[in-house]
C-alpha cells in the first residue's frame, strides 16, 4: 500500500514538475538576453544550472513517454547481451559523471530473457542509487557483472566506489525507507526490491569486492529468472 501510494504520488508530481521546470529554462534565457554582456557561456555554476535543468526536463519527458507506452501485463523477450547495454547505456545519458563498466559473461551471449517494464525501472533506480554514493569520489565508478548463476537465473552484481553502506542498514536495505547519507530516502530500492521479487527474482547487498585493484563500497546482487514466472508455472 505504501508503495502504491507513493507511486500515484510520484505520478502526479511529474505532471506538476512539468511547467516549473519550463519556467526556469525560460527565465535562464531571459537572464541571458537581458545582460549580453556577462559572459554567461563562461560561468560554471550558470552553465551547471543550464544543464541540471535540461537533464530534468529529459527525466520527465522520459517518464512521460514511458508511462504512457507501459503496460503492466506485457513481457518482453530480448537477449541479455542487447537488453542490458540498452537500459545502462539509457541511464547513463542521465548520469554521465560516472564512469561505468558493464561485463556480460560469454556464456550469455545470444542468451534470451522475459522481463516487464518494472524491472528495467528497477534496474535505473538501483545505478541511480549506486551513482549517488559515489558521486564525491574523484573518479566515481560503477561496475556491471552478469553472470549465469543457476541453469534458469542469472546474477546482475552491480557495485559502487562509494563509502559503503552501513552494517547495521544491510538487513532493512529494499525492505523499508532508510534516508541514505547521500540524501535519498530509499524509495528507489524498495520499489526495485518489489519489482524484482514479483519478477520471481531476489535482491540482496553486502559489502563491495576489490575491482581491478580498486576497493568498491556496497555490491547488489540481483538474481533474475530467464523466463517470466507465470510461464515457469505452465511448464
């Protein structure tokens, strides 16, 4: 129910956010158009705002599009090797002040999955996390590995240079809203943690491995079934 709430919420504020975020874009260009002479292409926090306003604005129109074209009884089928690099490299328009490394093991080439719109969403909201824990770092970097862990899953173990999270908030991670030290409130997880586990799927987090030599915070891994479980059950 909370989780409900709060995506009916979430659509409503998209639709409100909508003619605010035009507003600023247009008083950015009527700021500039009424001092010609401030350099104002040479103005990093103006230049900074300019493009945080533009990233909103494609965040939304993003949502829009997606909301729009959702359906929540549609599988898809797409082999990993072309879905995962489409949904990251998507993400990554949005985010690209972090560097990120996707490995799909050999073994998964060719290999095909169902999945629903839900857990592409659960997926960004989970980089989204990851890119704000590491964001303070000099060269913020998120790791991708997939790899097939049983004959009908596979594992997505996505890990972050950030701090790390907290022992004591590994066992509520995904399950309630916990305000991170990056200022989030952990919706984004949750809704993921319930998308994934309605998917037939599990999420669980602990402490980052060494990646080539760099010590990673946090590292989630996200078990996803090959087939939709509707489908398993008929088989």
């Amino acid at each position: 129910q909370q989780i409900m709430a709060f995506a009916t919420l979430s659509a409503n504020t998209t639709h409100r956010l909508a003619s605010p975020i035009s507003s600023i874009g247009l008083l950015l260009e009527e700021l500039t158009e009424n001092h010609p002479d401030i350099h104002w292409q040479s103005d990093e926090v103006f230049m900074e705002i300019n493009t945080q306003i533009e990233r909103c604005g494609n965040v939304l129109q993003a949502l829009v599009k997606t909301t729009r074209d959702y359906d929540p009884n549609k599988q898809r089928r797409d082999n990993i090797d072309a879905w995962l690099p489409e949904v990251v490299g998507n993400w990554w328009v949005t985010r690209n002040e972090v560097h990120y490394q996707l490995d799909i093991d050999e073994s998964l080439q060719g290999t095909p999955i169902e999945y629903d719109d839900n857990i592409s969403f659960a997926l960004i909201n989970l980089l989204d996390n990851a890119a704000n824990a590491c964001k303070d770092e000099s060269q913020p970097l998120i790791v991708l590995h997939v790899v097939k862990n049983t004959k009908n899953t596979i594992n997505i173990v996505l890990l972050d240079n950030g701090e790390g999270i907290k022992d004591l908030y590994i066992p509520r991670f995904g399950k309630q809203f916990i305000k991170s030290q990056s200022g989030g409130m952990g919706i984004g997880t949750a809704l993921a943690q319930a998308a994934i586990q309605q998917a037939g799927g599990q999420m669980t987090v602990a402490e980052g491995d060494n990646v080539d030599g760099v010590k990673m915070g946090t590292k989630v891994v996200i078990s996803l079934p090959l087939v939709a479980p509707d489908k398993q059950a008929q088989s």
